[in-house]
C-alpha cells in the first residue's frame, strides 16, 4: 500500500515540493489511522504474500469538493502549481 501511494505521488503531474517518501507516507497513514480518518487492515493474498488496505472513514467527495475551495485561497498551493 505504501509503495503504491508513494509510486502514484511521484509521478510528474506533483511537484518535487510535494513528493513524499515511503516512509513519510507510512507515517501519515498511521497518524490518519491513530485520528480515526482512515481505517487499515491486512489481506492475505496467499502465494503472493499480505498487503495493506487502506480506506476512509468517510465519503471521499467530500475532500474532492473541499479541495477547489481550499487550493484557490492557498497562496503556497497556487506558488508551487505555477512554477
């Protein structure tokens, strides 16, 4: 789940201001975990080892409909897009 995460925010559409590393990402998921934002648990895909999931604990639309609002009034969001 982790190296997922990490793969996907680094593709080139993120600037390198805000790439995080795996270990940044396992933190934060388990601080998310620990708030109660996300919920975690371990899927045992037999042959093919364990792996984490990882889901909210609320509608995700929500952040989507939130994050237009918040971007635009960030001057640090709207500096780094830009460059």
């Amino acid at each position: 789940m982790t190296a997922a995460v990490h793969e996907f925010v680094q593709k080139d559409a993120y600037p390198d201001e805000l790439q995080l590393g795996e270990r940044t990402i396992r933190n934060l998921v388990t601080d998310l975990e620990t708030m109660g934002v996300v919920e975690t648990w371990i899927d045992s895909r037999g042959d093919d080892g364990r792996v984490k999931q990882i889901e909210t604990t609320f509608e995700p639309r929500w952040v989507r409909e939130a994050i237009d609002p918040y971007a635009a009034g960030s001057t640090y969001l709207a500096t780094v897009f830009d460059s």
